[in-house]
C-alpha cells in the first residue's frame, strides 16, 4: 500500500492540486478563467462517457448487469446511512442533513477519474465500462435526500425544478450523451477523436486538478462555521461507504481494481450535480456545509488517502 | 450626429437584480411573465453577506430589464417574496430616460 500511496501523492494530477491550494495560500494571482473551467469539465465529462460507451459496446451484457443493479443499490442506500449518522450522532437539522445525504450518496466525476488512474498505475486495471456505472449512482442519492426533505414537512424550493435540474444537468447529459456516442460508434468509429479525447485526457485532467485545488482551498474559509463533527464526517463516512463499495464491487464480479473504483466512487461526495439540484431543492439548506464537506474535506482526502486505501481494502478482500 | 434632443424619450425603469446562478432560468421565466419585453443578462462574481461567490457552482448573474413603473414594482415584489429568505439576491430600480418607448411595453404616462 505504501508504493501505491506514494505514486498516488507523486503523480502531476494531486500535485497540481497541491499547487492549487498553495496559490490559494500565498494569495497568489493565478485564476483559472470560468470559460476555461467549464471546457474542461465539458471535455472531462464526454470524454469519460465516450470511453465508457465504446468498452460497453464491446461487454456482454451479463458483464455489466450486476454491477448496475448493486451500484443503484448503493445509491439508494448510502443517502439513508448519511442523513441518519447526521441526525443521530451529528444532531443536525433534518434540512441540512437531507441535503449533505443527497451529497454523500452521489457521485463525484473527478475522483471516478482519479482512482481510475491510480488504480491503473497500481497495476489493477479496472473495467472499462465502469462510467457506466458513474451515471447510475449520480441521481439517486439526490432524489432520496430529497424525498426525506420533501416528506417531513414544507419546503421554500421547488421539487420539479430539482427534478429537471437533477435529470437534465450537464454532467448527466454530457455523461450518458457521451456513452451513447461512444457506444454507436464502436471502438473503430472512436479512433478518429482518440488523439484529443483519450491521449490528452491527463493533460486536460492535471489543469481541471489546478482548479479544484483552488476551489478547495478557497472552501477551507468556511471550515470554522462547519464544526468539529462535519469535519470528522467529511473522512470517516466516505471510509465506510467506501468499504461498502469496495465489497458490493466484489460481489458483484468486478475486478479488485474495478471494486476499488467503485468504493472510491461511492465514497466520493458530488460537487456539481448535487449542489446545483439541492440548491433548487432545498434552498433552505446552508451551501457552506455541504459545498465545504464535500469540496474541502472529502474530496482532498479521496485524492490523497482514500483511493490507496480502498485499493488495499479491495486487495485484502479479493486478492 | 444623431439627433437626440429632437428624439421623445419616456421614462421607464430600470430593474437590476444581482443574483445566483442557481435562480437565473426561473427568474427570467417569471419576469418575462410578469411583462417584461426583454431582458440582458451578464455573468458576474461578487461576494456578499451569504458568501455565494465562493463556489464556482454559486458564481453570480446580473439581469437587467427595462420596464413600465407597474410592471417594476411586480418584478421587484416578485424577487422579494420568492428569493430574498433564502437566495444571494440583491435587487434595484431606477429611472431611465429610453428611445422608442414603445418598445417596453404599455406605459401609463404615454397616453
């Protein structure tokens, strides 16, 4: 596990996500225009959804099957374990703990791509139909978390607009658009684009990692009104969903880098489909915890430790 | 030189709201309802009391409508009934002196 973890910290991808953060730190004046972020999350997004779409034209069916019935599973389940570890032992509100479960249960695009990566690195090469599997977990945790909001009383935003921002939103459109694509096309049809949407794909990667460094960064100024608690859920909850993740991968015939992607995966917390839904949702709930949780906390800490570790829970329950 | 001072112009308003992003597709459905006859929008950054600037995903937009004094007071009714206990929104009026009244719709003062 030591060698993964050190590869994983060395590779440019958390380095300039490090870097990111330190120009945060010495209020550097480096800004990542908004354009430019939203090309590359557009070109992230598609491109996984491509590659995914041309592995899946190319897996029998029976392949894939269990895995999406047991990643929806997740999806349903792991928005339920959050709200009640919230309320329970976090004591929260039900509005915002309804609101960081949506979170939780969902999926974040960038760590899929991260753990992909390094899981690679490590010498498990995951399958490749695994974005799939992305688009499956992405919207049912957000609907959970809001049907607990909606069913425990009056809500100020609105459950159809959440609705159409949940199913019409550009990553799910660009993700399962892509898969689409890539599944039309074939692996022979997707040659022509390979050169700009697979080989520059880390390129594209390390510069979108710059940018999360600094909107991470910029986060940890809320870290003070989150408290102690959601701090120490923003580690602890994605170990467990993780775990969980990294089993139902196994059990449902992944491979141990496949069953490391989907605990990564399952562990991770959304950041741009989940806010953007909840925000019209649930506008009661306070950005600052679920935005801080999930973009300062969580997702740093699946950068950094999380993905080795599920790759060594993965290994340890499948090797 | 165009000829201003022999052009009429009438006094409309001028309603901005700053807001974000998350509320820009219903709020310019609801002012459009409401009898706007068009509108521009900007994309904009800005920090506030509730910090929505921080995010990318919470990054601001500025619409500006141009509008009878009637349909101004609906408009600004609207956005404080609807997004002020819960949104980043900041909203504005003022009075502008427009070419070509007609183009904003009925105006009482023009009869």
């Amino acid at each position: 596990m030591a060698d993964v973890l050190l590869a994983s910290l060395l590779s440019p991808v958390v380095l300039a996500f490090v870097l990111g953060a330190v120009a945060v730190a010495v209020r550097s004046d480096l800004e990542i225009p908004e354009p430019l972020y939203q090309a590359l999350s557009i070109y992230l997004l598609l491109a996984i959804g491509l590659k995914g779409g041309s592995a899946l034209s190319v897996t029998p069916l029976a392949d894939v099957a269990w895995p999406v019935l047991g990643t929806l599973g997740l999806g349903i389940l792991t928005p339920i374990i959050a709200y009640n570890v919230l309320r329970r032992l976090g004591k929260m509100d039900r509005t915002n703990a309804a609101a960081l479960a949506a979170h939780y249960g969902s999926v974040s695009a960038v760590t899929f791509i991260a753990a992909q990566t390094v899981v690679a690195l490590a010498g498990y090469p995951p399958e490749g139909f695994l974005p799939a599997l992305v688009a499956v977990l992405e919207v049912p945790a957000i609907i959970v978390g809001l049907l607990i909001a909606y069913s425990r009383g009056e809500r100020a935003g609105s459950w159809q607009e959440a609705m159409k921002e949940v199913v019409t939103g550009k990553s799910i459109v660009l993700l399962i658009g892509g898969m689409a694509m890539g599944w039309i096309a074939g692996k022979d049809g997707m040659a022509p684009v390979e050169p700009f949407f697979i080989h520059g794909f880390q390129g594209a990667l390390t510069l979108f990692l710059l940018d999360m460094g600094m909107t991470a960064a910029r986060r940890l100024r809320d870290l003070k009104a989150v408290g102690v608690f959601l701090v120490a859920f923003g580690i602890l909850m994605p170990i467990v969903h993780g775990a969980l993740g990294v089993w139902v991968g196994l059990a449902t015939g992944l491979s141990v880098g496949g069953a490391a992607v989907l605990g990564a995966m399952v562990s991770s917390a959304s950041y741009i489909a989940a806010p953007a839904a909840i925000r019209v949702g649930l506008p009661e709930a306070n950005p600052a915890y679920y935005l801080t949780a999930s973009l300062g906390i969580t997702f740093p800490f699946n950068l950094t430790l999380g993905i080795p570790l599920y790759l060594a829970i993965a290994q340890w329950l499948g090797g | 030189m165009y000829p201003l001072r022999t052009m009429k112009t009438v006094t409309y308003r001028l309603v901005t709201i700053v807001a974000e992003r998350s509320v820009r597709d219903r709020l310019l459905t609801s002012i459009h309802q409401l009898g706007a006859t068009g509108h521009t929008l900007y994309d904009v950054k800005g920090e506030g009391t509730r910090h929505a600037g921080f995010s990318r995903e919470a990054a601001s937009v500025k619409i500006e409508v141009v509008v009878s004094p009637e349909v101004a007071e609906k408009v600004v009714d609207h956005v404080a009934e609807k997004y002020f206990a819960h949104h980043s929104v900041i909203v504005y009026v003022q009075d502008v002196e427009v070419v070509r009244g007609s183009k904003y719709g009925p105006h009482n003062e023009e009869a």
